[in-house]
C-alpha cells in the first residue's frame, strides 16, 4: 500500500478539510485528525469511497497523537503522507500586550503540535518497509512576512520553517521526504474578518481578497503525488492580489 495512506490533521473544516478531500480523490486513504468528532464526520459524509477515517485527536497532548498514530498503523499497516495542518492565530495584540497564556496556547497549537505529529510519522516511515514517507507542513506568508499584532504566531511559523528543514535533512537517510506549503488569505474561518477588513502595516483597515481553501488542497495534493526521490521544498500559495508583496 506504499504511496496510499495520509493523516490530515485539522482535518474537520476549511484546508484540512479540503486536502482530505482531494487526497481522497486522488486515491489516497486518509486518516482524518481534529478536535471535534461532529466536525470530522462531516466532511468524512462528503467522501462517497469510503477513504476516509475519522479520528478525534488533540495535537497538543502527547497521549492523543500517539493514538491517532497507532490507530492508522493498525488500520492500514503504515503512514506514507502526514500534512500538518492544525493551526490557531490567536488574540490580535501587539507583543507588549500578551499574556503568557495566550503565548503558550498559540504554541502548542502550531510549534508542538506539529513537533509531536512530525515525531511520530517520523519514527513510522523510518522503521516501515518499504521505508519512507513524505511530510508536508502548512506554514503561512506569516513565516516571511509578519502581520501586524501577529507575534505568537508569526514566531511559531518562523519556527515551522526550521522544523521543516530540520525534519528534511535528518530524514534523507530513511527515504523520509519533507516540505512546506505557505498560505495566504485561504477562505476560512480563521480569514473571515479579512473580508471585511483588517489592520495594515500602516494603521489602517482595508478588506483584503480570499481564496478557496481547494486551491491550496490542489497544491498539497500536487506535492503529495511526487516520488520520493523529488521534493517541493517550499510552495508559497496566496490570494493573487492581497497585499504580500510590499507588504509592509
């Protein structure tokens, strides 16, 4: 089954949602990772083969990633693809303004949680025969180019991108491939108030155009289809005229 098998995590809306999707499509059997159980069952209901496979998983705990880990070995015997795609931005603030607590929350989240995940897919392809695998991390423009307000996250991103690389050169040994996928304005939840407008580098509110999370899941799915010997390194993936390039 080498080439087939994925986990999604962040999997029960918006990017993960549309990656799990469109592996699916693709022929891959997936293992789909989020908080909420109704969440994940409902875009597995979205699936008419079948190749989808809801498991409740919290990234942030140790215990719960092992799990969702364990429990696609057993199902499908290994783990060729693991998109890291949990996320959270956190509170607006500026960096004078936040509390140790909303720190540590974004951290978890989106530095830990993917260490643990990476840790785990990891250690699966490094010991599974045929060996190997590939890893592919959603990073953000945030991991070049800061928003205002934005230090939790854009630090963890920056943190992300050496993650990435790190996982990359102690994976070529094993046949363990890794990239990232950086993202900006994708239509979700998380980017709804972009819509309507939201903090430029020089003070003022201006909305900013979106893009449909399936644009990002058609570039995931691109990365996820090459073979082993080939990897896309780095993937910036951006609502075409928000404003990134001069940003700031």
């Amino acid at each position: 089954m080498r080439g087939t098998v994925a986990i999604v995590t962040g999997g029960g809306s918006g990017i993960g949602a549309a990656t799990a999707l469109g592996l699916a499509a693709a022929g891959w059997h997936v293992v789909l990772a989020g908080r909420r159980r109704e969440a994940l069952q409902a875009v597995v209901e979205q699936d008419d083969d079948g190749r989808l496979h809801p498991v409740p998983t919290d990234v942030t705990d140790e215990t719960s990633v092992r799990a969702l880990f364990d429990t696609a070995v057993d199902t499908y015997g290994r783990i060729d693809l693991l998109f890291n795609n949990a996320g959270s931005f956190g509170t607006a603030r500026e960096v004078g303004d936040i509390p140790l607590e909303e720190w540590q929350a974004v951290v978890a989240v989106n530095l830990t949680g993917v260490f643990l995940c990476t840790r785990e897919a990891f250690r699966v392809m490094r010991s599974q025969q045929p060996q190997g695998g590939r890893i592919i991390n959603n990073g953000s423009v945030s991991a070049q180019v800061p928003r205002p307000l934005s230090a939790a996250y854009t630090a963890t991103k920056h943190a992300v991108s050496g993650l990435t690389k790190s996982t990359s050169l102690d994976g070529r040994p094993y046949g363990i491939a890794c990239g990232q996928v950086d993202v900006g304005n994708a239509a979700t939840d998380m980017t709804e108030a972009m819509a309507e407008g939201v903090r430029q580098a020089d003070g003022s509110i201006r909305p900013e155009p979106r893009m449909a999370v399936e644009d990002v899941a058609r570039a995931v799915v691109y990365m996820s289809s090459l073979p082993l010997e080939a990897n896309v390194a780095n993937m910036t993936v951006l609502a075409t005229a928000m404003p990134y390039i001069g940003r700031g």
